[in-house]
C-alpha cells in the first residue's frame, strides 16, 4: 500500500507544480486624475470631428504568463461626458445622434483572442493582440475584430506618478460603422460626419487593491510634498 502511495505522488507530482497553474491577475482601469483617454474621429468631406473623453472604466483578468488564455477584458465608456470642442455639436451629438439619455455608454467585451505576440507579459515590451469582442453602442450588440497593444509596466518609482502597484498600458484604434448601430445621421449632416468614424484609446489599469486607489491624492499623486512637479491642482503652491 505505502508502496502504491507513493507511485501515486510521483505521477500527480508534477501537475502540482506551480509552473503549471495559471495565475491570474485582475487589473482595474481607473483614472483619478483623468490622463486616460478616449476618443473618436470622423473625417466627412465638409468637416473632421475630433471628440474625446477620459470616462473610462473597466476590468482585465489575464495570466500574464499565458495571454491567450485570458479570461475578461470588460471595458466601459461613459458617452454623456465626449466633447468635441464645440458646446452646440456636443449637445446635438448627445440628443440627436448617440441619445446618450438612453444609451449613456458603449462596452467592449472580449470574445476571443484570435493571435497576440509574444504570448507573455515583459515588464516594458509591448504585446500585439488581435482579438474578437463584443461592442455595444445605442441599444445594439455586434461583434468586431479589435487591434491593440497592452504594455506591462511593474511598480516603480516612475510608474507611481500614474497610479499604484503594477500598471497594464491598454492601446488600440479601429474603425465602427454608425449604420451597423443604427445611429442616424441627418441628410443635412452628412457632408459634415461621416457613417464611418476611427476610436482610439488608451488607458491604464492597475493591480493595486482599492484601499492603495483610495489613499492616492488627486492634488498630490507624488507623495507629501505639495511642490511636487507632477502636481495637477491650479492651487499648486510652486506655481507661485
């Protein structure tokens, strides 16, 4: 018997191995201090509309060893706060385009990593991804094949002046077609925006717990000094 339980441990040993047990990691998209950003570009013949906002919020949960495997890429956009750099087009975007009352945002969901390379995260090398998601825009839910680029970059003396703990950079552009989400637009319009327009993004995400989010001060990201140069508040004493 003593004999049997050891063959036992011998065959399993090996599958007990931590090398070989996904560890996943769950990075949160946040941004206290508005840095990331989203944004939209529509290029018609009459006119090239720029909008952008840094509502952004969301969830990845990856095993940095083995992407492919990823579990959840949940990322939200918040539409009611896009600006476009002029207040009458923001608000004809919001009420007669996107119906923001309604629909207050879009959210990409992963389906399916389709190719990334290399197939791990390296602190500071850059990951190209190819994936499949489901976006949802103005009540409508389709797939679309996304590009993006996700940069692991682990906590530093550098990093901190962005957020806590280790950082996930989360880059991409593609094209959508506001006829596949049954965004109309006007006869009188449509020499000034165009069915199709490019978003871009870029975000970060971090794996820091909340309580380390919570103690970070939006006035003061660097740490105690108040004259620090990183400093974002117009109230910045070195400013003076």
């Amino acid at each position: 018997m003593k004999f049997l339980r050891m063959a036992a441990i011998l065959w399993i040993g090996p599958f007990l191995s931590t090398e070989g047990i996904a560890q996943q990691t769950s990075f949160e998209i946040v941004d206290p201090l508005g840095r990331n950003v989203v944004m939209f570009e529509s290029k018609a013949p009459m006119e090239t509309i720029i909008g952008t906002t840094n509502k952004v919020a969301g969830e990845v949960v990856l095993d940095p060893r083995n992407l492919a495997g990823s579990s959840k890429v949940d990322i939200r956009v918040y539409l009611k706060q896009l600006d476009t750099g002029i207040e009458r087009r923001n608000q004809d975007m919001r009420d007669q385009y996107l119906q923001t009352d309604r629909f207050p945002e879009t959210r990409f969901r992963l389906l399916k990593i389709r190719s990334v390379l290399p197939g791990k995260l390296v602190d500071g090398k850059p990951v190209e991804i190819e994936a499949t998601g489901m976006i949802d825009l103005h009540g409508v839910s389709r797939e679309e094949t996304v590009n993006l680029k996700a940069t692991y970059l682990k906590a530093s003396e550098q990093t901190r002046f962005r957020l806590p703990g280790n950082l996930l950079r989360i880059q991409g552009s593609f094209d959508l077609d506001l006829e596949n989400y049954d965004i109309p637009i006007p006869k009188l319009v449509v020499m000034r925006l165009d069915n199709k327009i490019t978003i871009t993004l870029d975000v970060f995400a971090t794996d820091a717990p909340d309580k380390a989010l919570s103690a970070q001060d939006p006035c003061n990201p660097c740490g105690s000094n108040p004259c620090n140069p990183c400093n974002p508040c117009k109230t910045n004493p070195c400013d003076k």
